[in-house]
C-alpha cells in the first residue's frame, strides 16, 4: 500500500503537468484551491486510491502553497512563534523558536522542488541565483530576509536562511519586559538617543542588534530627517521624513552593482540629519566615520563582534579596507572622536537575548582607547525554574565628564538621566 507521500508526488506530477501557468496567474487562492481538491478528488478515484479526506485537505493545502507560495515552507513562515528558518538541503529543515533551534516537522520532495523555490524566491525581488551566481541575498514581501547558497557551493544540497520579519515593533518596554535589559539601562538609550549620540549596536548572529536598533530609533525626534542604509532593509522607522536605500547585486554582465559604499556616500548629498547604517561590514565604516564627524550626530549602526573593545578593532580594520594611506593612530583618533556609545548584546545559552553592556568611549591615552562601561549585565550562574539564566544589571554609575551627560544637558534631558541612576548602588535584579 502507497504511503502519504508517495500518493503526493505522483498526483502533484499528473497535476502539474496539466497546468497551465499563466491561467494560475489569473485565479485567487480559494479559486485555486477549489480547483486543486476537483483535481485531487478526480485522480484518486480514477486510480482508485485510499485517500481520508483530512489528508486530501492537506494535499490540496501544499500545491497551493507551492503554486502560489513558498511550498513547504509557507506554514513555516506563518507561524509567529518562529523566528528563523534555516535549510539545509531537502531532508534537513530546522527552526529557531524562544531561542532555541529545533528541526522542523517538514520536508522537501527532492533536491529540485527545493531549489525551485530558491529560485522564486530570489526571482520575486528581482534577484537571481544560478550556475553563474550561486549565492543570493534577498528580501521577502513581508521583509524577511533571506540568504540562498545552491551546489555546487553547497555541498549537501540547497541552503537557505530565513531571518523572519517580526510584524510587531519591539520597543524598550517589550525588552525591558523579556529581560533583555533594565528599566534604568532603557531610560539611559532613549536619553542617548534623543540627545543625538553616535552609537553603534556590538553583537553576535541573531542576537537582535536590529531589534535593539529599532527600539533606539523609535527615540528620534519626527523633526529630523533620516537616511537608512540597509543589504535588505529591515528597520521600521516611525518617522514621517525618512529615506529607505537598500543596495543591488550585479546584474546578469555584472554591472550596475551598488554597495554600502556608494550608498552612503551618495547619502550625505542627500541632507540627512542622521545616517542609519544597518550592518557595518566593509569599507563603507570609513565614509560613516567620516558623516559622525561631520554634522551627523545621531547617526547608528551595527557590527559583528564579541566585545566592545573587539568592536573597535573591527571598525579599524574595515577602515583600513577603504584607504591604505591613514596610519593606525589616525584612524584610531577618527573612530574615538566619532563614536558616543556602543552597545554589547548576545544571545545566551537559554535561548534569551540581553544586552551585556553599555559603554562609552571616553578618549584616548597614548596609543590606548579610554572606555567607561555604565552598565553591564552579571549573570549568578544560576538557572530559574524554567531554564533562564539570571543575573543581575549592574552600574558603576555615570562621570560628570561623560559625552552622554553634557549632550543631556545641552537637551535638556539632565533630569531624565539622573533618574536612570537614582538610588542604583548594586544593580537590579531580574
């Protein structure tokens, strides 16, 4: 007796053989899906087959996911409670959900329904991925993000990574509220915010720099006028005067390629009052270095590193890829005299994800770059009930001669940060 699936692939092969693929183009899904179960019905009993009809229901819900959606992954994607979705050829499907990874109760048919659907993907934005380009960076409607890697440069069969788009904002008190920093550490970003320090956000993968990164920008005043650099644009501004670039791949001569570079080069003609970089991961570190120094205060970023020191070091070497001319000490003077603040997030071993810590750059003394940590996150090694991690925020408290604390003068936020740091001596539980 034929499985499930076996009764699947051989109806979905007589049923797309049969179609017709611009009348699908003209049909609504429930049209669609009305003509799929007649089709469904009338194979199985012309080839009389034992079939319950809750899985015909299913039969008919994945053609129609794979003709008009995402195949098996359409369920996926709808599903709030997932974060990533991370594929690593047909037979191995895994999800991040809470923070954790899992492997997803799903499969593909074989290797060529799988990179079928990359290619639709990747299609829909206007975006390729072949023999001659087999990797792809793309974005979803929805704003998902998406990366695609096909063999032969993925051994094991078709990769995709799916970073999904939370329809949702996440703000300060939602973070606040799923313990990824204190009430005080909140009330300090928004003054940073607000009072147009520099800040770039420090962190590993899905750790939710662009999370953080939203959050901060809710803070802006709708006065100001913004410009978002982004590979696939992700962030949410709330502002009415807002400019959304996003950079392009080559095309298939491999022209007309526009990088981060370009783009905020071409974004300081563009009268920003800030610059929002979504990832910092090259040369164009040295043309945002240059807009913080140069009349954009306020502007943000993010970047891969496991430190905030690390971090510096990061953005001296991508510096370093744009010009060979500045000596060390140099580009080290720049990145002092541009960046405020830098914000350390992680993803933890429990799934949660915290900001680790708060750290202003204060100067330099010779060759050495001065830091003052604010806040930082002390964990006591010791696990809830339900697995979490605790631990404590800590604060040595802010210096009278801090960046953060003149420029909240200047604002007239001086009553609002000293609030953040009243009464704090050892921190605030979790």
């Amino acid at each position: 007796m034929l499985g499930a699936k076996s009764i699947y692939v051989g109806l979905r092969k007589q049923i797309f053989d049969a179609l017709d693929p611009e009348a699908i183009a003209d049909i609504d899904k429930a049209q669609l899906q009305r003509q799929l179960a007649n089709a469904v019905d009338l194979l199985i009993q012309r080839e009389n087959l034992s079939v319950a009809r809750t899985i015909r229901e299913e039969f008919v819900n994945s053609l129609t996911n794979e003709l008009i959606g995402l195949g098996p992954l359409q369920d996926l994607m709808e599903d709030e409670s997932i974060t990533d979705i991370m594929i690593n050829g047909a037979d191995n499907v895994f999800i991040e959900r809470n923070g954790l990874v899992e492997r997803a109760n799903i499969d593909f048919i074989d290797e060529r329904q799988l990179i079928e659907i990359a290619k639709r993907i990747a299609s829909r934005v206007g975006r390729r991925v072949d023999d001659s380009a087999p990797t792809c960076d793309a974005r979803l409607q929805d704003g998902s993000r998406v990366n695609i890697v096909i063999p032969p440069i993925a051994i094991d069969g078709t990769a995709i990574s799916i970073r999904k788009f939370k329809k949702q904002s996440i703000d300060f008190r939602k973070l606040c509220e799923y313990g990824s920093m204190s009430l005080e550490m909140a009330q300090v970003l928004m003054v940073a915010s607000r009072c147009r320090l520099n800040i770039l956000i420090s962190g590993g993968t899905g750790s939710g720099k662009t999370t953080l990164l939203n959050a901060l920008s809710q803070h802006i005043s709708e006065n100001e006028r913004i410009v978002t650099i982004e590979d696939a644009a992700e962030l949410r501004l709330l502002q009415p005067h807002v400019v959304r670039l996003e950079t392009r791949m080559a095309g298939i001569e491999n022209t007309g390629a526009v990088n981060q570079r370009d783009l905020v080069i071409n974004s300081l003609r563009m009268r920003p009052d800030r610059i929002i970089v979504g990832e910092c991961r090259g040369p164009e570190a040295f043309e945002m270095l240059q807009a913080m120094n140069t009349g954009h205060d306020g502007s943000m970023s993010t970047l891969h590193a496991n430190t905030p020191r690390d971090a510096l070091s990061r953005v001296e070497s991508m510096v370093m890829m744009a010009t060979s001319n500045l000596p060390l000490e140099a580009i080290r003077r720049t990145v002092v005299s541009a960046i405020d603040l830098i914000v350390q997030i992680s993803r933890l071993h429990d799934g949660s994800r915290k900001i680790m810590s708060i750290t202003e750059i204060v100067g330099m003394e010779g060759s050495s770059v001065i830091l003052e940590e604010i806040f930082r996150f002390q964990p006591s090694y010791h696990q809830s009930a339900e697995g979490k991690l605790q631990g404590e925020y800590v604060t040595t408290g802010l210096m009278k001669r801090s960046i953060l604390f003149e420029k909240a003068r200047f604002f007239g936020l001086e009553d609002r940060l000293n609030e953040a740091f009243k009464g704090i001596e050892k921190g605030t539980n979790l």
